[in-house]
C-alpha cells in the first residue's frame, strides 16, 4: 500500500507547472462521441480518473492513441479519440462506479446514437450525488429515460429535439451533460440557470470549434442551434483552477513564494480575495500567478457555491490554511451534504474545528503535530498533505489513490520547490 511521507518545516518557493483541469478534460474527452472525426486533446493531465474514462471509452468502441504517435498509452499528454465506429451503447457498472463522471457519456451517447444505458453512478463519499437533473434536462429534448436494475437507459430514436431546460438550482454536469447532447439536436436549446464554471465555457469553446453553434457559454443562459453533425477538432485542456488554488494555499501557509504557471487568475478569482483577505500578496505575471505570504496567516470566512462565488472543491484544502490562522475562521460547505471529513483527520493533526450542521468553526493553532492520517476523498487528501507542509515532524498519509484521482505528479511537485515529501510502498 502506498503512503506519502511528508516532514514539515520547509518554506516552498519557485515555480509550479499548473497541469490541465481534470474536471475540463473529462467532459472534453465525452465530445469525441458526438463525431465520427478524431478529436485531439492536449495538455491532458495524467491522472487516474482520466485513464478510467479513456477504458469505459474504450469499451464503447472509441480508437484512443497518442496524438501523432501509435499504439494505446494512456500516459501522453496530448490524446487522439476517434468514434467512427461506436461498438456498444451501454455503460457498464464495473467501470462507472470508478468514476462518477462517467455520466457525462450519457448525453453525447444519446444524441449521436439515439440511445444510451449507463450504470447509475451511485453516491461517493462527499455525498449521495444524484443525476436528477441530468435526466429531467434529457427529457426536455424528448428523450425517453427509463432506469431499471441499476441502469438509466435513454432514447430518442428520430434524434433528439430542442427545448426550454430550466435547471431548479446549478449542476455543473448536469449543464454539460445537456450541452452536448443539445449540440445534435434538431433545433434551438436555451439552457436556464446554467452553471457558470470555466470548465463549462472550456467545453463551449472545444465544441464550437467542432461545428457547434453555442452562445452564452459562462452566463446564466446557454443557447444552442442544433446541427446536422459535428467536425474534429484540436483542443487544449484549460489549466487545473483547483489544483493552483492549492498550491496556493502551500504558498502561504509555507510563508513561501510560489509561481503557479499556467494558471489564469480569472478561473479562481473568488479563492485568491479569500488568500489576500488571510494575508496572501497575489500577482498576475505573464505566465501564470504568483502567490507569496506577507508573514502572517488571519483567520477568514467561505461559503462555498457555483462559480463565480468561492468552489466547493477548494473548501477542504483552505480549511487547513484556517487551521493555523491567526484567530478564528467560519467555513459553510452548501454544495454538497458531507464534505467535511478532513476534520477528524486534520484534527488528528492538532487541528481545533468544530462542525454544527454545514459550517465549520475553526480555531487557529499555533502548530500541527505530524500523525498517520488518512485520505478520504480527492480534496480532503490534498488537504492532509497541505497540513503535512507545516505540521511539527512527519506525516503519513494513506489511502493515495483518492489523491492521484485528481493531482498530477503530486510529489514531485512539491519536491522542485523545497517540501521534504515522499511516496513510499509499504
Ligand atoms: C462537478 O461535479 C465536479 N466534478 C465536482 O468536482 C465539483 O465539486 C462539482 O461539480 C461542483 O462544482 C467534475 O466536474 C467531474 P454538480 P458534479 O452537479 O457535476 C446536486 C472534484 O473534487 N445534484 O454541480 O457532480 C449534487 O448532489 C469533484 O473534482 C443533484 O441533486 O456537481 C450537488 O449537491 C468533486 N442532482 C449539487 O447538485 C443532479 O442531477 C452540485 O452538483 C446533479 C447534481
């Protein structure tokens, strides 16, 4: 069993190459499925969760190959999916329980083959995470969903047609799952209450280049002019908001200086206010942005929700930063039901936070103690190695496999820029 080792004290300094947005390049990946041409996609991050949609792919008939290069490896960065011949509709349990973004095959499935059954997804460990709203918004283009033995099967033999889709509150994959199913309709979409993120505009921006006619992408409302068919394109991957914002977070909490290259302020404005209000100095340079600490942390106060107010996916790791914060800091989690279990594990670390309902009250220290710790889910493990940074001996941390979902090249990240951090087989 894998664990990393992380010994605290190092101040961080040079620079960070930001990789691509893992929760970009999996949508991006599903638009190959809307075309018969070869979709290339560069600057993939090479992550697990990016080898499980490249299988379930795979296994859908989708010809996967190193962009220019042969032969099958899941390690390049720049990938070439070609879907000239779909071989199956069907989703299969044993690859969609991996990842729950799976679902986003569903709707590009349905549009360009008039049918689809994918294996619910089922919850995960921050919440019960139900696809609702992916299937009402199906249903609105006039496909038929029915859901039995554990799979939700979706049809629209004489294609689907466009409608109205009014989303009741925001859903990131929800609005991507429509997005791309819309793009193959027979007429106009108007997607209401659309999510916002930038992984929804780096989606518009792939599928337009496709042939797609979207407006609105990053607004509130999307509209879509349905097309006979879609082109092949080349498309690079937008870099990776969240993973910036927590290398952010090690820059400050290191009292060090951090070049996060790559990364585009604008993505993660909401997450760099809440670093300057705890005693960040934030600079855009050319290449990227730059994090540095003016020697002191202060406590602050989130609420998490849709972009552009401040992501849910950068609670667990700015939780750590209020843990050793001057004073005290509030954290409300209102995305997801059960995102806080980082706590017990950062308060095995010396941590002082105490949860009431969905808010986090944490009570700065003025150090962590290193302990074994273990991972939960994807951002609650970066949010141990952030604690490990600064924490007064070592810390181990298990369970790496949530982290290498979502964090590409972790330690040798940190290493290049001064952490005492290694990964070590049991
Ligand atoms: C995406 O998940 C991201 N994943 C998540 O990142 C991120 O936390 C989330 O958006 C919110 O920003 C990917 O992009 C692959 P939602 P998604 O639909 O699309 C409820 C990470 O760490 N909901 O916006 O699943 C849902 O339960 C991951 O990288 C319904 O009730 O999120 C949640 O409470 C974690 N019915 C809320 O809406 C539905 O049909 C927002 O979910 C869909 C969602």
């Amino acid at each position: 069993m894998e664990k990393l080792v992380i010994t605290g004290g190092n101040r961080l300094e040079g620079t960070v190459e930001i990789s691509g947005a893992k929760n970009a390049a999996l949508p991006l990946m599903c638009t190959a499925l809307l075309t018969d041409e070869p979709v290339t996609l560069n600057n993939l991050p090479r992550l697990a969760d990016i080898t499980t949609l490249s299988d379930l792919l795979n296994h859908l008939g989708v010809a996967i190959a190193i962009a220019g290069g042969k032969g099958l490896m899941m390690r390049g960065r720049s990938l070439t999916f070609d879907a000239s011949h779909i071989a199956d509709t069907v989703a299969p349990y044993d690859i969609v329980r991996k990842m729950r973004a799976s679902i986003l095959v569903l709707g590009p499935l349905v549009a360009r083959m008039g049918e689809a059954t994918v294996s619910l997804p089922g919850g995960c460990a921050i919440g019960n995470r139900p696809i609702d709203l992916h299937l009402k918004a199906l249903e609105a283009l006039g496909a038929d969903i029915e859901i039995e033995d554990g799979y939700v099967r979706a049809s629209a033999p004489n294609g689907l047609v466009g409608g109205v889709v009014r989303f009741p509150f925001v859903s990131v994959g929800a609005t991507e799952n429509i997005l791309m199913a819309a793009t193959l309709a027979k007429g106009t979409t108007t997607i209401e209450n659309a999510a916002r993120e930038p992984e929804i505009a780096d989606l518009a921006l792939c599928l337009s280049s496709m042939g797609a006619r979207i407006t609105g992408a990053g607004t509130h409302t999307i509209t879509v002019e349905g097309v006979e068919e879609l082109s092949g394109t080349t498309h690079a991957v937008m870099p990776d908001r969240v993973e910036a914002g927590s290398y952010a977070i090690a820059a400050l909490m290191t009292k060090g200086n951090l070049l996060l290259k790559n990364a585009r302020a604008n993505d993660m404005q909401a997450a760099l206010d809440v670093l300057s209000e705890a005693g960040g100095i934030v600079e855009v340079e050319d290449d990227g942005v730059r994090v540095r600490s003016n020697g002191h942390v202060s406590g602050f106060n989130i609420v998490t929700q849709p972009f552009p107010a401040f992501p849910t996916d950068m609670q667990a790791q700015f939780m750590t930063l209020a843990a050793v914060a001057d004073g005290a800091s509030v954290i409300t989690e209102a995305i997801f039901e059960n995102r806080f279990m980082h706590v017990p594990e950062l308060c095995r670390l010396g941590a002082d936070i105490t949860v009431t309902g969905s808010s986090a009250t944490v009570r700065g220290v003025n150090a962590l103690r290193g302990a074994q710790v273990m991972a939960t889910d994807l951002r609650a493990s970066m949010s141990l190695a952030l604690a490990g940074l600064v924490a007064e001996g070592q810390t181990v941390i298990n369970r790496l496999y949530h982290l290498d979902r979502g964090y590409e090249h972790l330690e040798e990240k940190f290493r290049r820029v001064g952490a005492n951090i290694e990964r070590v087989n049991d």
